[in-house]
C-alpha cells in the first residue's frame, strides 16, 4: 500500500487534529492547469468556498488564477489576497445589500445574478453610485451532472439560477435597465463530476443559448460554464492531479467561442482537494461485539462531508507498518454520523497512531464548526514545515 510522502517526525510534535496543506501538490495542479489553458482565451477562477487558508490562496493568486466568491466575505477574501478586483466574480442566490455594494465599489469583473429581483436590486444600487454593474445570466441549463443529489445544481428542481422557459422575459428586461450592462451566460451543473459527458452536454446547451441570444441581438462577451469537475477520493496518491487536459479539451472541441469571446471557469475541489489532509491521532481502539472502533481525535467538526454527504475519503495509519486490519473509523462527536469510514481495511491500529484523512483539502477546513464547544483545527503547509 502506497502512502503519501508526509514530514511524519514534524507531525509528532504538534496538536492534533490540524489541516495540512503540500504547497508542492498544489503548484503543481496550478501549473498544470496553466499548461493545459496556456493560449486559449479561458479565464479559470479559483473557487473560494472550497479553501480559504492564507498560504493556499496566495499559492493560487500567484499562479494568476481569478477569484469566483460566494458571498462578500470571500469577495473581500480575495481582495485582500491580491486577486485584482477584475478576475473577480461574484455568485449566490441570496446577495445582501452590502455584499453587492462592496462587488460595485470595487468594480469587480461580474455579478453573476440569479434572479429578476436581484438585477432590479443590483441596478438600483449601481444607479445611486453612478455605476454601471457588468452581469452575466445565471442559467439553469437543466443538466443533468451525474453526482449526489445534493450537489447538483443545474435542474429544474433546484433553487439556483434562471430557468430556460424564463430566460426571455429576464433578457427583456435586463436590456432597459440603465445601470447594467449584461456581459455574459453562467453555468453551475453540480459538483464533483467525473462524467466528463456531463460537459459535454454543458456545452452543447450554452451552443444553443448563445444562438437563441444571438437571434436576439444580444452579442456576449463571455461565457463562464461554472465548475464542478471532479477528483479521486479513491487512489490520491495515483491520481493526486485531476485530468484537466480532457476538461478543457471538452469545452475547447464542443463549446463554439466567438470572436473575442473569453471562456470562464471556476474551479474549487479540483484545485485544493488532493494537497490537502487532515491529520488525526487515534485516541482509544474499541472492541465493539464484532467489530473494532478505531476513535479519532477528529471528528466532523473539522471534517464533515463524511456525515453530510456519506462522502468518502481515504485513510491511512502514517505510524503502523503492521498488517491490516478492519475498523470502523469514528470521531469523539456525539453523534451516530460522527463517523469516517466503516469496515475500513488500515494497518493494525493503536492509540497514539497518527492518521491521515486524504484529499480534504476541499470542503474540509473551510466547513469547520465548533460544535461540543470545540476548538477549530489549525492548519500547516509544507512550506511551514520545510527542514
Ligand atoms: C461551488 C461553486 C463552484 C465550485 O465548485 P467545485 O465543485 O468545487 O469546482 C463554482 N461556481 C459556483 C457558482 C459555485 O457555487
């Protein structure tokens, strides 16, 4: 069994559990990512939610990735790190005053809109200042992106975006609001998708959508097809950067740009999923009736998609060479759902052992909570722990 390359002496002597970050894995997804792009008139935008840690996202901005944020938090997240306001976009159903007037007092790249009463809201605001918001169109293609129900996105039955049968009545009136200027279509299918179809058939919806604008007379200057692509929970230490060679290759072969037009994408999990790890120490070996309990100093407090979303992640004894055994893997949280893995083959455990929770470098620290009043984990990267 393979292991990942940790600086396991350095671990021994912090706290546990922490979140740590191999800046290496990570610079070389971003050049990676730059490599495949290099030439095209793509524009790929870093997802904050997925990570915010100081050193990873000063990593991604000096790989010259833009910024898409969710919320003003991350738009001020991505400000401070150095991101220029102009590769900023800013999504999300619900937009509070505030955060749409922090998005137009720094003149940021896009607001992606959702809705008919927020553009009558972002008009009216950019209007007071004399500004004019540059928009795209959240659409809401309808398809289908083959993951968990509860991180698709682009159907019907979810709460995000424009449905098609309203995209007319939306168009006319964007084009008499006096202080918008819509510039572009936006896309978001869902999350973790390995079915590279799904873009495929993203693809050919936005064809589509851009034609029946362009009958329209509606001339955009850009497209941004969202994110979601997917990585491998199974085999990290194989496949630690996710295939973006076929990704981009997918859009550049089926999405027809026009002239001048730039191809936005915002990538989150693809990103930061597979440099980042939480590291545990195995507080107690149960023995269950039948079955063994190895227990966690961490718990879904720092890492909940386990419990949310019966998410897998790997998970490896850093301090055990012995042969494996089958446990199940569980937290200190008092919850039945408190629990990582079940019937989960490791080398034989014992309390004290070190344990890495593999590719949680998205969704991972960033949805850490404090719940039975504990304390959020720390973070480390490789860089804080060089020799
Ligand atoms: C969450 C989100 C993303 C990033 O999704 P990933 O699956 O992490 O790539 C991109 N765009 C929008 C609008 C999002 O909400």
């Amino acid at each position: 069994m393979t292991k990942a390359n940790y600086p396991v002496n350095k671990f021994k002597a912090l706290q546990t559990p922490f979140y740590y970050y191999d800046l290496e894995v990570l610079r070389a997804t971003l050049s990676e990512i730059n490599a495949q792009t290099a030439g095209k008139s793509f524009q790929v935008h870093y997802a904050l939610k997925a990570n915010v840690n100081p050193l990873v996202l000063k990593t991604i901005k000096d790989a010259g990735l833009g910024a898409d944020c969710v919320s003003g938090g991350e738009v001020q997240a991505a400000l401070d790190a150095g991101i220029p306001a102009s590769k900023v976009v800013f999504a999300g159903v619900g937009k509070a005053d505030w955060e749409i007037e922090l998005g137009l007092d720094n003149d940021i790249f896009c607001f992606n809109v959702e809705s008919i009463p927020e553009l009558e809201v972002i008009n009216e605001m950019a209007g007071a200042k004399g500004k004019i918001a540059r928009v795209a169109l959240r659409i809401n293609p309808n398809v289908s992106a083959h993951t968990h129900h509860y991180i698709t996105t682009g159907l019907n039955e979810n709460k995000f975006g424009i449905n098609l049968t309203d995209l007319d009545k939306v168009t006319d009136l964007v084009l008499t609001l006096p202080h918008i200027k819509m510039e572009g279509i936006h896309f978001h299918i869902g999350s973790q998708i390995t079915d590279m179809s799904s873009f495929e058939d993203l693809s050919v919806k936005v064809n589509e959508i851009q034609e029946h604008f362009e009958s329209r007379g509606v001339k955009l200057e850009h497209i941004n097809v969202g994110g979601g692509l997917g990585i491998n929970y199974e085999h990290p230490n194989h496949f630690p950067i996710p295939d973006f060679q076929s990704y981009f290759n997918i859009f550049s072969k089926h999405l027809t740009l026009r002239t001048g037009q730039t191809l936005h994408f915002e990538l989150g999990r693809a990103v930061v999923a597979q440099c980042g790890s939480l590291i545990s120490k195995v507080l107690y070996v149960k023995e269950g009736t039948s079955k063994k309990f190895a227990i966690l100093d961490a718990g879904f407090t720092e890492l909940i998609r386990p419990a949310l979303y019966q998410a897998y992640h790997r998970i490896e004894n850093l301090t055990s060479e012995l042969p494996e055994e089958k446990y199940d893997v569980v937290g200190p949280i008092c919850e039945s759902s408190d629990t990582f893995a079940k019937d989960y083959s490791m080398n034989a455990t014992q309390r004290g052992d070190l344990i890495a929770l593999r590719s949680a470098g998205a969704y991972g620290e960033i949805m850490a909570s404090q719940y039975n009043l504990r304390k959020l984990p720390k973070a480390y990267t490789s860089d804080d722990l060089a020799i």
